[in-house]
C-alpha cells in the first residue's frame, strides 16, 4: 500500500533520516517507536509530504508520490493526525470535521455560483458524516462547541475525527495517546482498534507500551535517524539493546 | 457644499470597496501586499481607455477593468505564492512600482501629465446624486457577496487554513488555491473601484496610485476590523471623513499636511499593539496575526522529531 524506499533527510549537518524504509500494508497496525529525537515525527513528515526528502522515493498504491504535494497525498489516501492536536480554533467541532471532506466541493467558488445544488448536497452529507464521527469519539453533543473549550484529549479525539472523516486508507497517527487521559484513553484506543480492523494501513508513533502491544502487529525501532530493528512487537520489547537506546543508558 | 458632500460620499464609497478587497487579501487570506493602489488603476486605465479608444459601452468597460486586474493578480500570486506567502510582499512591491513606471511613460496613459477626456457615466443636473446611488448600489452588491462568499463552506475553509495551514493541508485542502482565487477577488474589487473612480473624476494621473495608499488602505482594514465583512467597511468611511473633519479645525498648512500622515500611521500601530481585532472586529486574524509573529509558531510541521 504505502512504500518507502531510503528516505534520506539532513538539516543543516544533522541527519535526521537515513536509508529508512517502510512498508504499510491494509490491515496491519505497524509501531513506530524510539526515542524522542529518533527522527519518527519526520518520517510522518516526509510520507505526507510536510518535509521533502533529500533522497529516496515514497510510493502509494502502485504510484510514486514523493513529489506530490502535501494536500495532493491526503486527497489519494494519505490521512494524519498531529503530535500536538492541531484543530481549527475559529472553528467548531463539527466545522473542523466537515472540513476535512474528501472531496470538498465548496472549495471552488466556481462549484458555489454554477453547481449549488450538488455543494448543498454534499454540505448535507459531509455534516451528516462529520456527527457520525464526533459520535464515534464521544463528542457529538458538543458539536457545536469551539474546539478550545475542550480538555486536551478531547481535542485529540476531534483531531482523530477529523482525519478518519478525510477517508484515506493509510493512517498515521502521531502519538495519539500522548496527552490522552481519563475516560478520553479507552475511546481512544476503541476508534483506533475498530479502524484497523476495518482494514486500514495504519502507522503510530507511540511512547504508550500498553497502547502499542494491544494493537499493533509489528514494529519498527528508530534511534538517530535510522531504523535500527523491526519485528513483532514482543521480540523489540525483549532487546535489551533497544531499551537502553530508549532510556538512554550506554548498553 | 453639497457638491462636497457628495464628492465625500462616492470617494468613500469608493474606499469602502477598495478596502473590502484589501481586507480579502489581508484578512481573510493572510497574505500581505501593497499592490492594492495598482490594481485599483489598471480598472481606472483599462475601463477609460476602452470606452474612449474602442467605443465600449461603459459597464462593459468597466467589468473589463476589473477583470483585467483580477488576471493581472495572477501574475504576482502564481509565481510568488508558490514559493512562500513572504514573497507576495516582495512581488507586489515590484508589480506596483513596475506597472505604475509603465503608466507614468507611455503615450497610451497619457504618461505622467495624465490622461483626460474620460467619458462621464451620468451627465446632467443630478449628477453627483446619481453616481453616488450607483457607486453605493455596487458596494452593496459587493459587500453581500464578499458576505455569501466567507459564509458557508469557503467561508470554513478560508477561516481553517487561517488557524493553521498545514493541518488544513492534511486534510488534502488547497490553500495555496485559495490565497490565489482570494488575492484575485480582491484586486478585481479594486479594479472595479478604479472604473468607478474614472467614469465620475474624468482624469487620471499616476501619482493617484503610488504605493502609499496601501497604508492608507491598510488602516482603513485595520482600525475598523480584519476578516470581518463590516470592519472595513465602517473602517473606510471612518477614515474618508475624518481627514476632511480635521479640514474644518482651521489649522496652518504646515500643520495639516503632515498631520494626516502621521495620524493615520499612529492608527495602524495603535490597532495593531493594543486592539488588533479592530473596532469592529471579532477576534484578531488573517496577515495580522503573522505580522504580530502569532502566525509563525504553531506554522512549523510536527513538533519534536
């Protein structure tokens, strides 16, 4: 599905991305774990098109897409959520959903004035599709909300939303537990099971061991830039050489 | 006096437009230029010369103008905003002071004394009232649709791609699309003004459209609310009577004229430090934001690597 071959990324003299490859499949969670300054935020950057790669080619769905721009990734399949919750503060929840539509016609002004009626239609839809989502999340009283008078985990909820309600087939989630607590850490973990098993390619960045064993099938193990193992998740846990790049003892 | 006060009311109508589409461009679309006064005279110059040297009926020609400066905004946008909104800035520095170069030295403008013997749109007694019903008339029309345009789905859009660009980006959003089609907008509201301005004035130089009205502009969007339908609109008629109020202080020459100046600047700093959502506005947004250095903090992807 999603394929990346040597991602190759340096800023100024730091590499913080080196011959990384990475292979997302339908209905597979893979975990992208490491410590902080691994370069994982980066990879999910280079995949959706927010960082351009020094070298290397990404390729989604038989086609290379390491030149696309950023909005044209999302719009072939591409969805993601963000470390940092990232909504819309001006805003409301069900805008920040609506938004995210696929195919959003209302953004021509040309469809406005001579397709009206379709864009009204699929207004409809989108706000119909866009409670359905907050529902999922548990926040479709609040739709009408402004996205700040939310709790933080709440607001990551409404980013997870907001990036199921643009469809893609290939997820990446960006620590979606991170900040994440209270009632807010089993809906979060209950949307992101029932989208694997509905048979996304899915990718997450995730410090929360807990999280990663009750939901991902395998992992990949990032330190300096560079992929240094991938297995099932028990194997990687079990490497006591990984545990000490993660805590940052000298093994 | 009445011939004064009418005056008064097209010139404020007229800057009601002009800042409503700056506001498009500023406001709404975050982007900073001081191409404004530019476009407002490529509508003047084109709508005069067609219904003078081609015959075109007058509001053909005036549509012309201002689609001719709405064309013309892709020249700065396309090329400048695919690099970076910052070039915008640098872009529409060189169209305005280019374009301006241009109308100051050849024959066709009427080079730098200016081009006269522009068709009247209205003749007769009642002229001033009728051009001022119909430069008002326009304004409504355009402020309702600068209104349909900003509510509703656009309108959502816009306001995300605001609040964060590369998130709206993610969502597989166009924002660069839209900064073009906005920057468009506005400009063509500003080539319309332009026609407007010809067809009464019935003369034009290109000292009309130096690169300091943009400041003018700029505190007109500012002072009466950025991203807001009516901010600028009170905004303009504020600031079209209030230098004329100051006429009637009496005060020396060398005292008004640079008063004016200074006031206006004073405006522009005054709003943006201590009440940038304008006196009108809701919440502070659009290019101001990223002039107050907000815009730049949460614009960076990610977070920790």
């Amino acid at each position: 599905m999603l394929s990346a071959r040597g991602l190759t990324k340096k800023f100024g003299g730091v590499v913080v991305a080196q011959d990384l490859d990475l292979d997302l499949e339908l209905g597979r969670v893979v975990a992208l774990i490491g410590p902080n300054g691994a370069g994982k935020t980066t990879l999910f950057n280079m995949l959706t098109g927010f960082v351009r790669p020094d070298g290397g080619t990404i390729s989604f769905d038989g086609r290379r897409i390491e030149n696309m721009p950023a909005h044209q990734r999302a719009r072939v399949g591409i969805a993601r959520t963000w470390q940092r919750p990232r909504l819309f503060e001006s805003l409301t929840l069900l805008d920040n959903v609506m938004v995210s539509e696929r195919d959003y016609l209302g953004e021509s002004i040309g469809n406005l004035i001579f397709r009206h009626g379709e864009v009204e239609r699929a207004e409809d839809d989108a706000r119909d599709r866009a409670l359905g989502f907050l529902d999922r999340v548990g926040l479709a009283a609040r739709a009408d909300s402004l996205s700040t008078r939310l709790s933080y985990g709440q607001q990551k909820l409404v980013g997870l939303a907001r990036a199921l309600m643009n469809d893609g087939r290939c997820i990446l989630l960006d620590e979606p537990m991170a900040g994440v607590e209270g009632r807010t850490i089993e809906t979060m973990k209950a949307v992101v099971r029932a989208e694997a098993e509905a048979g996304k390619a899915i990718c997450i960045v995730e410090h929360n061991i807990g999280f990663i064993r009750d939901i991902c099938d395998s992992a990949v193990f990032m330190f300096n830039g560079r992929i240094v193992a991938s297995g099932s998740i028990d194997d990687l846990l079990a490497d006591k050489r990984l545990g000490a790049l993660y805590f940052g003892s000298h093994a | 006096m009445t011939e004064f006060f009418l005056t008064m009311a097209i010139l404020a109508g007229l800057n009601v437009l002009l800042a409503s589409g700056f506001n498009m461009i500023l406001g709404y679309g975050g982007l900073v230029s001081v191409a404004q006064p530019v476009f407002y005279a490529i509508g003047a110059y084109t709508s005069a010369l067609l219904s003078m040297k081609l015959g075109v009926p007058l509001p053909l020609a005036m549509l012309a103008g201002a689609a001719l400066a709405a064309i013309a905004s892709f020249g700065v946008s396309l090329p400048s905003l695919r690099v970076s909104g910052d070039y915008l800035v640098i872009a529409s520095m060189g169209f305005q002071l280019g374009i301006v170069h241009v109308i100051n030295n050849i024959e066709l403008t009427g080079a730098a004394s200016g081009l006269s013997g522009i068709l009247s749109a209205v003749e007769g007694p009642g002229r001033s009232w009728i051009y001022a019903a119909i430069v008002w008339t326009i304004c409504a029309v355009v402020i309702l649709g600068i209104r349909w345009l900003v509510t509703g789905p656009y309108g959502r859009a816009i306001t995300a791609m605001r609040n964060d660009e590369e998130a709206f980006a993610s969502l597989g959003r166009d924002a660069m699309r839209i900064k073009v089609t906005l920057f468009a907008v506005g400009s063509g509201i500003a080539g319309l003004a332009g026609a407007l301005y010809g067809h009464y004035f019935l003369f034009l130089t290109p000292d009309q459209f130096g690169i300091f009205s943009s400041a003018t502009l700029l505190t007109m969007v500012v002072v009466g609310g950025a991203a807001t339908v009516r901010g600028p609109v009170l905004g303009a008629i504020l600031l079209t009577v209030l230098p004329e109020a100051i006429r009637f202080l009496q005060l020396p020459v060398s005292i008004m004229a640079p008063l004016q100046g200074v006031l206006f600047s004073a405006l522009v700093i005054l709003f943006i430090f201590l009440k940038p959502e304008g006196l009108f506005g809701g919440t502070a947004v659009g290019g101001l934001e990223a002039w107050q250095g907000r815009g730049t903090a949460r614009s960076k992807a990610g977070g920790r690597v």
